[in-house]
C-alpha cells in the first residue's frame, strides 16, 4: 500500500513499525484510547448522560428487534419525509463494550438537517465471536432493507461507525441497502490487537483477520468517506490513511478528512454538531 512513508514527517511513527521489539505495556498502549485521553471518563459520562436525555425525548421507535439476541435491536429516528437520507451508526468500544443506547445524542447534528438516523446493537464479545458480531450487523442491514419503510425510513442510508463501529461498517458497505459509508476513528487491520490486552476477550482467529481486517480486503466500489482526530493514537492515525490509500489507489471514491485538534473522543462532537464536519462529510456522499 502506498503511503506509509508520505506523511512520516507531520505525526508520529506508526508504533506497529517496531511491534517485535515492544513489550507488552507498549503495546497495550498502543491501543489503549481511554488511557491516551486524560479526560476520558468525563468525557464518556457526558456521553451517557446527554445520549439517554436524547434518546428520552425521541422514543417513537426504539427497541425495534432485528434478531433474538438480546442486543439485536434498532433505535430509530425518523425524518418527517420517509425518502430523506438516513445515517445508520454503528457504535465501537472494541465489540466487548458500550451499546447503542449511549451514542444516541449523536443522532442530533444530522437530523437537525431533515434527515433519519439509525443505530443498531450487536451482542458483545465474550458472548460473541466477531464472526458472529459481522452476522448481526448484515442482519440488521436486511431486516432495514426490509423493514425499514414501514418505519419511515426509505431513503439513501449512509452506514458509518465510530471505532470498532468503523471496523463494522466498512465490512458492511458493500450490503445492497448501503449507499455509501462513513467510517470514524476506525482499527482497520485487526492482527496485532492478537498481541494486545483485548485479545484476552476477542480471541481473534487467523480467518477473522483476514476475513475482517478492511486493510486487507478487496475495496468496496462505494464511496466511503473516512475520518480521524489530529490527537488520536498514532495506529488509529496510521490505520485511516491506509485505508484511504488502498482506496485511492484503486480508484474508490471517499473523501480522508483529519479533524484537527480531536482526540479518539472529541471528533464525534463533529456528528452532534448540526455544523460539525462530520456531518458536512456525510451530506458530500449523497451530493
């Protein structure tokens, strides 16, 4: 892949570049986003207590069961005319933690602009291998295909994914419901997390890191627009520019936006925000 070396000088290596020589503190840091940000569980707390008040003043369809798991359901949030865009989001936290529920307040920037916003749930690992986490989300995706409209939800849907969401939602981009993508602050090539404190819980296997690692996976003819914070760990940093090379390098369309000043926490207020950057990207996919 090209570009390893082209930005070599405006951030910090890629610590992957020296994975054998560090030990494991080094490389559990590597990964560790709420360890890097200081602020971190404030930020997350307001997180939580701004996404339950949003999501108790839009509680006209939530809890919509795709599947029997008990986390297989969907939160929508309906645009008043059934044909507007919708921005499916599909929330990280390393597929071992956090739910839907908790992202919910970030629905706010792109519906203030007339368009639906989706958010589905997936059963977390241990419970679930990433197998079988990739499974729901292609069947959250047909049940909206198929159930969507009924729910005034028939438009364009935009797929995109903070984190391991990312990860999720670059998987799922070539769905046939899917219009274009928008992956976030995204781990887009799963081996070394094997070497790390997650794998504890993940248990990753060869054929889930070929299978799922989107660095090493045919790009998918689609527009996928992809993001990342200024201040986000150097492998998240790293990982969204390969990808955006791979891409580019076969002619896939997709804007890389870096969002200066952001940690892995922060460039989500650029979704909340009816200005944010993060939602000028998702309208640019559509236009």
């Amino acid at each position: 892949m090209g570009g390893f070396d082209l930005f070599a000088t405006e951030m910090p290596p890629d610590p992957r570049q020296r994975w054998a020589l560090m030990d494991q503190a080094e490389r559990d840091a590597a990964y560790d986003n709420n360890a890097a940000v200081a602020d971190s569980p404030a930020l997350i707390e307001a997180r939580n207590v701004g996404s339950a008040a949003y999501r108790a003043a839009h509680a006209g369809a939530l809890d919509l069961p795709y599947g029997e798991g008990e986390r297989n359901r969907w939160d929508l949030y309906p645009a008043a005319d059934p044909q507007a865009p919708c921005l499916v989001f599909i929330h990280g936290g390393y597929w071992l933690r956090n739910s839907r529920e908790l992202f919910a307040m970030f629905a706010e920037g792109i519906t203030a602009h007339g368009w639906s916003a989706a958010m589905p749930g997936y059963t977390l690992a241990p419970e679930a291998s990433l197998t079988q986490i990739v499974a729901e989300i292609y069947a959250a995706m047909d049940w909206l295909a198929s159930e969507g409209a009924a729910h005034g939800i028939a438009g364009p849907v935009i797929v995109s994914g903070w984190s391991a969401g990312a990860q999720l939602a670059a998987i799922v981009l070539h769905h046939p419901r899917v219009t274009a993508g928008l992956a976030i602050s995204g781990v887009f090539e799963l081996a070394p997390l094997r070497d790390t404190y997650l794998n504890a819980v993940l248990k990753l296997t060869n054929a889930e890191v070929r299978d799922f690692s989107p660095l090493r996976l045919p790009p998918t003819p689609k527009p996928l627009a992809i993001a990342y914070g200024s201040a986000e760990l150097a492998t998240f940093v790293w990982d969204a520019r390969r990808l955006h090379d791979l891409r580019a390098a076969a002619h896939m369309p997709g804007a890389l936006l870096p969002v200066a000043g952001a940690n892995h926490f922060t460039i989500l207020d650029e979704l909340r925000r009816k200005d944010g950057e993060l939602v000028r990207l998702a309208h640019s996919l559509i236009e």
